[in-house]
C-alpha cells in the first residue's frame, strides 16, 4: 500500500555510528532522539546494541515501547501535571522548569518508590522552555526547593536553542550555561552529573572545537536522522541524507492550464494561494497530502519536477520537464525534509518498508 515510507537500516547504522563518534569524541555523552521516527521499533533494535547513553523522545507513548531497555529513558517535553505517574514509571529522566509540575513527579515517584531524575531547563534567550537566564534568584529558589524532595534527583541542567526562536547555539551563550552550573555546584556543595547543550543545532560546535568545556551530553535527533546540523543547515561529512525516502503513487495525470479559472479565495487551511502562469502543463495528482507530509519540506528525486500545492489527501505536481514518462499507477519517489519525516512518520496512513 502506498504512500509508503522506505527506510534504509544500513544507512541508518552509518549515521548512528557516525555521530556517536563525533559527539562521544567531544567528551559528551549522547541522546539519541527518537520522536522523528515515531519511536519505529526497526531502528530502536538498532540504538539498542549500540552505546548511546539515552534514548529521549517527547512522547510517553513512544517512551512506553522501549519498557526493558538497557538504556535510560528520557521524556524531552515538560511533563504535563495530569502525567506524573506515566513520565515516572515509563522514563528515567524528564526535562523540567516548573516547580508544581517537579512536585508532582516528587509524589508520583514517592507511590512507585523511585527517585526520579530531572534536568533543570534554562533558557538562553531562544524563549521556549526554562527559566530565564538572567533571573538567577528564581533559579536558586527552584533548586532549593528541588533539593527539599526525597524522591526527585535535581541530575543537571539542559537548554533548548534554534527551535523556537532559531538562535544558534555559540561558545558565549552555552558558557553560561555552564558557568550557572558551577554557581550552583557551589552555592549547594552539590554536583550535577549533566549539563545538556542543546541538540543537533550544537553539533557543528564540536568540529570547530568550540564546544565550551563542561558540557557533556547532546540530545541529537536531525543530525542522526538526515545527516545535517541544524544550525546552519549544513550536511555533515560520511552521512546519508536519504535514510528515509517516501513513494507515493499517482492517481490522475492531465494536461491543463496552471492558473485556477475563476475568483480565488481561502484553500482548506485557510491560505490564500498564489499561482505561476507556466501556460499548459503536465500535472499529477498523487495520493498523499498535508496529512500525512509537509509539501514545502518534501523533495522530488527526480529533479525535473516541481511540486504545486497540496490539499489534505492530494499532492500536485508539475511533471512537464521530466524525462521519464510517466503514467497512472506509477511511483514518485521523494526525499525528506525533519518536518515531512515528522509527519509521514506519525501519520497512520503512511506504510513502512525496511531495506
């Protein structure tokens, strides 16, 4: 059945063992990020009998599959309160900055008799999750109140960069981070086993060496996944970009004009299209949509055509320049971009086909 999602196990265990020589070479241990994916149980045999440290996802669905894994779970997206008791029972660490939220995974951990380890998040100035860099004295009071819980283990510190707010991360403002670390390490007479600089937005730090000196763990997803560093967007040396690849089968094949006849208003979403006026051309519909993948982030292998538009079932495509003849029943084959990997990924109507 199509729209099918083709996944290369080899290629995969290139860029797994790739990356894990890059980031373990930097004196960091690694977080192998799974939600991408939609935790596909294939690659997780894969990162199981290999040595990544952690297996994080933002999911407790996802997380829940890995139940008898040798490595440590971890929930990437701030708990919500109406979880605690499934972020303790089904991962080891969760990334935090709320106080109430912290207290209800203390009592959950309590009633399962665990103590549960959190990395305090600290924003940098990307504004998602964290507390405010600058307001040291929430961030004391936090940890005072984290170090008061029996059953909560305050295990280090992360950021979150590029996301959000897409600032990149560089040696000035992950140093800070680590230098609120040490302010920490020394106000309490405790240690943080963790200072977590980001994902693979940090990536391109450890080959230009300037990784600042305290961080030692990434949480890499895109960089693992399709071989880039997310930063700059620029591939990495010896990785695959084509681990995934999608195939989608063409349902109608005309030749009509490019421009709609008639007034214009709102597509489905809610946009309002502009159209190119290419005369007549060669235009196939395939069965696959915006529910399924991102039609800007999706990335014809034959170069020679060019996608339209998409509605939620229907993908369109411009085919005049191609030098294959194509016909109804036949297959377009697509590279992936993290936002279409994302959502083919998740998408129930989507296949999978191993390689």
């Amino acid at each position: 059945m199509y729209p099918k999602l083709v996944i290369d196990l080899n290629k995969v265990k290139n860029n797994l063992h790739k990356i894990i020589d890059m980031v373990k070479g930097s004196g960091c241990s690694i977080m192998i990020v799974t939600k991408g994916y939609c935790a596909d149980m294939e690659i997780y045999k894969i990162l199981e009998e290999s040595n990544i440290d952690y297996l994080a996802d933002s999911r407790i669905q996802n997380l829940r599959k890995y139940e008898g894994t040798k490595k440590e779970r971890v929930l990437l997206r701030l708990p919500m309160n109406s979880e605690a008791d499934e972020v303790v029972k089904y991962s080891d660490i969760s990334l935090n900055s709320e106080i109430a939220t912290i207290r209800n995974l203390n009592e959950a951990a309590a009633k399962q008799n665990k103590v549960h380890k959190i990395l305090l998040m600290i924003d940098l100035g990307d504004l998602r999750e964290g507390i405010f860099f600058k307001n040291e004295d929430e961030i004391y009071r936090a940890v005072e109140e984290i170090l008061k819980l029996k059953n909560i283990e305050l295990f280090g510190l992360g950021v979150n960069l590029t996301c959000y707010g897409a600032v990149i991360p560089k040696k000035d403002n992950l140093s800070v981070l680590v230098e609120i670390a040490g302010k920490i390490e020394n106000k309490y007479n405790i240690k943080l086993n963790m200072i977590s600089g980001g994902n693979s937005s940090s990536v391109y730090l450890i080959e230009k060496k300037e990784l600042p000196e305290g961080i030692n763990n990434l949480r890499v997803g895109e960089a693992f996944l399709l071989g880039d560093e997310t930063a700059y967007s620029q591939m990495l040396e010896g990785f695959y970009d084509d681990v995934f690849t999608l195939d989608a089968e063409i349902i109608e094949l005309k030749e009509k004009q490019s421009v709609p006849i008639g007034e214009t208003g709102v597509d489905a979403f809610g946009g309002k299209p502009v159209y190119e006026d290419r005369g007549i051309i060669k235009r196939a519909i395939l069965a696959v949509g915006r529910q399924d993948i991102d039609p800007d982030n999706l990335h014809p292998i034959d170069s020679k055509i060019d996608i339209l538009g998409a509605s939620s079932d229907h993908l369109i495509l411009d085919m005049s320049k191609s030098d294959k003849d194509y016909k109804v029943g036949d297959k377009v084959n697509f590279k992936l971009s993290y936002s279409s990997l994302l959502r083919a990924a998740t998408s129930g109507y989507v296949e999978r086909e191993y390689r």
